[in-house]
C-alpha cells in the first residue's frame, strides 16, 4: 500500500530529524563547555597578572568580572541545553517506536501481497 510505504518514509524521516536537532543540541553543548574553559583559563591569567584574585575586592580586574559573568552565563546556557536534550532524547525515542511499528506494518503488508 502506498500510504503506508508514505507513512514509513515519513517516520524515518522524523527519526534522522531528531538525531541530527540531538547532536546538533551535543554540538552545542560541547562548544560552550569549551568557550567556558577558555574564558576560566583567562580569568586565571588575569588574575595572576593583577595579583587580585578576590572577585569582591576593590581592585579586581574589570576584565576578570566581565569573563567571569560569561563564563556564568555559559553554564546556565549548558543546562538548558542538557534539559532540550533529555527532552529530545525522549522524543526520539518515541518516534524510533513509532517507526518500528511502521516499519513492522509495511514489512507485514509487504509479506501478505506476496503470499496472495
């Protein structure tokens, strides 16, 4: 039957757009993990270099605090990102269901036609 030949296609489909939304999601994630080590590495440096490295003293370099606020703002970015992906996660693998029994249905149908 075509619809169901439209159906399984379809379901697919769906199934390699919620991988690559997931990775694209890990993507992400891991690029940000990365800007934020990069960004505490130069905190460090700077705080070395001003020998300050109290971020509530008078003197703490502004260069230091601007980082440290994205560095911050990263890792609240990373665990929204890790919510979008345990949420996607889930959907995934509803649609991997939703595929198999698709799949499962055509493969039957496909095995009937060819008895009759």
């Amino acid at each position: 039957m075509k619809s169901r030949e439209s159906l399984v296609r379809l379901k697919e489909f769906q199934v390699n757009e919620k991988r690559r939304q997931l990775q694209q999601l890990q993507l992400m994630m891991s690029e940000f993990e990365r800007m934020s080590k990069e960004l505490e590495n130069q905190i460090v440096l700077e705080e070395k270099k001003s020998g300050i490295s109290d971020p509530n003293h008078f003197a703490y370099p502004t260069f230091a605090k601007a980082a440290r606020q994205r560095a911050d703002n990263l890792q609240v970015s990373i665990r929204e990102l890790k919510t979008q992906q345990e949420a996607a996660e889930a959907v995934l693998e509803e649609v991997q269901a939703e595929y198999s029994r698709a799949a499962a249905l055509e493969e039957r149908d496909t095995s009937t036609r060819i008895r009759a």
